[in-house]
C-alpha cells in the first residue's frame, strides 16, 4: 500500500460499483475496498513470478494495457506513473487521467535508473521506443484532462507531452497518524523503496560519516546490496506493518527523505506526528516541506539540502540539530493536515465535474 495504492483505495471507495483494469492484481495485498471491485486483469498477471518480477515485464507493459476493451461507461479514471494512461477508451467517453509522472525510468529519472554507461546503450532502443509510445497515448485522442499530484509533474506533462494539467495532491490520512506525545529517541528514520531514485545508499554514507544511528524500513531490489554494506549504526527493518510505521514516525528524531520525489506522502505522514523531514530541496519536497528560514509568516517543518551528495544531507542533519527549538511539533502537524482527505475528495469531486458535467 504506497502512493499509488492509497490513491486506488480513495477511488475505490469514490466508485465502489466501478470494473477495475489493472496490469497485475494480487488478492489480498491492497486493500479491502479494491479487492471488493471487479478486477480485470492484463494477460500479464498469470505469467509465472509476475507478482514479485513485474518490473521485467516494462517492455510489454504497452502491450498489455492497449488490449484491454472497457465496457460501456460514462467515465474513465487511469492513475497513472507507467503506461495506465494509453488504455484505450470507448468512443465519446472522457478520460481523466491522474497522473503520478511521467515514465520516471525513460524521462526525469534515466540517470538514477540507467546511468551513462552500457547499460544505458544496450537500453536505448527500449527507451525510445516507451517515449514514442508515452508522447502517442498522451494526446487529446486518449487523455481527455490530465490531473496531476504537484506541480512538479504538472510541469513535466507540459515539456514531455505538451499538455496542460491542474493540480490535485494526493490523499494523505493524517487522521490516523496521532501526535507523538513523548520526546523524540536518539534515532533518524528512512522510509525506502530500494529502487534507484529513492537514494538510500546517498544516506547510508552520510550516516557512516555522521556516526548517528539511522533506522529504514522499506525492501526492493537493491536493499540486500546496501544492507551487506551497511554500517552498524544503520538499521534495517524490512517491511512494516502501518501500525508499526506510526510509532517509528512518532519516535524519530526526524525523517530523511533524500530523493527527488513527485509528491512525497511519507514527508506528510511524519509531519503528521510532528516530526521534521531533512529533504532533498527539489521536486515534491518543495511542496510539502517548510525549510527553515522560508519566511517570517510560515513556522520551519523540516531542512532541505540542494545537492544529492552525502556531504550535503550530513550539514543538512547538523542544522537540523543546531536549531532543533525552531521546530513546533503541533505546527508541524498542522501544515499536514492541510493536505488531508477531506481536502483531496472535495478537488477531485471538481476535477470529474470537469468532464462529466
């Protein structure tokens, strides 16, 4: 249950009645009300280890999704980081395409995931044949609006497919993340998904050079790599339970959040137990993280630092620490609850309306 599924879970329970299209579909590891839907699944989720090893499956993901033929219906919702957006709809019918960003692996994040080497070489024809394919199923002819989760990917629907997009951000439940009642422990907190963009090994070194114990929570690809490597002040928890997550929120020090995210719903779910987030200053941080010093109006709830370097976050954690006071824990919940549920139904509820009338 990430972004994309929270997401999928508020959708679900805005069309309860609403057929479900989806890639791959495993029961039972979503939620409740989107195992309630009647799930179509893509040819692609019987393949034999489809569940764990979907991201090799990226260069039929085109294919999988333009087969789909969706039954008579007044409206479509993709929600959409891949390829959900060039499903093909019936005639007449508007598609409002929520969009996470733009292929992240083929446009802003190619470095991160291919770097400049052979690999990115040998990929290249795969590359340009997925930006073909993005530009094509990204007019007017398939997506009749674009919604987009901050203005950082509203910005790269505009350079990469030349189309407008308002802006929604996403749902964050910060209801049921209490206010820590007690003081911080002496530990920092990382929340990874161990792909390339996520940036955990950048705050693995600058934890092996800060000498201060750092817990992560999170598996993926490259976590046993960077676990073999670690150093002992850097805890590795794996997978979490939700209630378990709240606590480590709520007995941080502060969140390190060293990725350039589209959003960043984990930033907000700290800051709904009023704990700062040491950020990456580029992308959704600068959405949903108040830095220090932004201005005499707005009360700090978190750091930012504006290199991807380890020596960066490492001054960023130090500032942090020498102006610990500035930080208001019920300040900082408050600036999250700005972006709650309530916030989220209301402008989505306006972004339909848009198309359906």
């Amino acid at each position: 249950m990430r972004g994309g599924e929270r997401l999928l879970h508020e959708l679900a329970l805005f069309f309860p009645e609403a057929p479900l299209y989806t890639l791959i579909h495993v029961p039972g590891t979503t939620s409740p009300a989107i195992d309630r839907l009647q799930v179509h699944a893509s040819p692609l989720s019987r393949l034999p280890g489809a569940a764990r090893h979907y991201r090799k499956l990226l260069p039929l993901f085109p294919w999988a999704i333009e087969r789909f033929e969706l039954e008579a219906c007044d409206l479509v919702i993709s929600t959409s980081h891949a390829v959900a957006k060039g499903i093909r709809t019936p005639p007449g019918v508007p598609h409002l395409c929520y969009c996470m960003t733009p292929m992240r692996y083929v446009w802003d994040q190619i470095d991160a995931y291919l770097g400049r080497g052979a690999q990115r070489t040998l990929a290249a024809p795969l590359v340009a044949y997925l930006r073909a394919w993005d530009r094509r199923t990204s007019t007017l002819a398939r997506v009749t609006w674009f919604t987009a989760i901050s203005h950082t990917v509203a910005e790269r629907i505009r350079r990469h497919y030349g189309r407008e997009a308002s802006v929604v951000h996403p749902p964050v439940d910060v209801d049921r993340i209490a206010l820590a009642s007690s003081a911080p422990e002496d530990f920092y907190l990382m929340v990874g998904g161990f792909v390339p963009y996520k940036r955990e090994e950048l705050a693995i070194e600058a934890f092996r050079k800060l000498d201060r114990t750092l817990v992560v929570v999170g598996d993926g690809p490259t976590r046993a790599r960077l676990q073999a490597s670690a150093p002992d002040r850097v805890r590795f928890l794996g997978r979490v339970s939700d209630a378990e997550l709240v606590s480590l929120y709520q007995r941080a020090r502060a969140l390190v959040y060293p990725q350039e995210e589209d959003f960043g719903i984990i930033a907000l779910e700290a800051q709904a137990a009023g704990r700062p987030v040491i950020a990456y200053g580029h992308g959704g941080a600068t959405e949903t993280v108040v830095p220090l010093h932004a201005s005499e109006a707005s009360l700090p709830t978190g750091v930012w630092f504006d290199r991807a370097e380890p020596d960066a976050l490492c001054d960023a954690v130090l500032a942090f620490e020498r102006s610990s006071g500035a930080f208001d824990p019920r300040a900082i919940r408050a600036h999250a609850q700005r972006f709650g549920l309530a916030r989220f139904r209301s402008e989505l509820r306006s972004e339909i309306k848009r198309l359906v009338g």
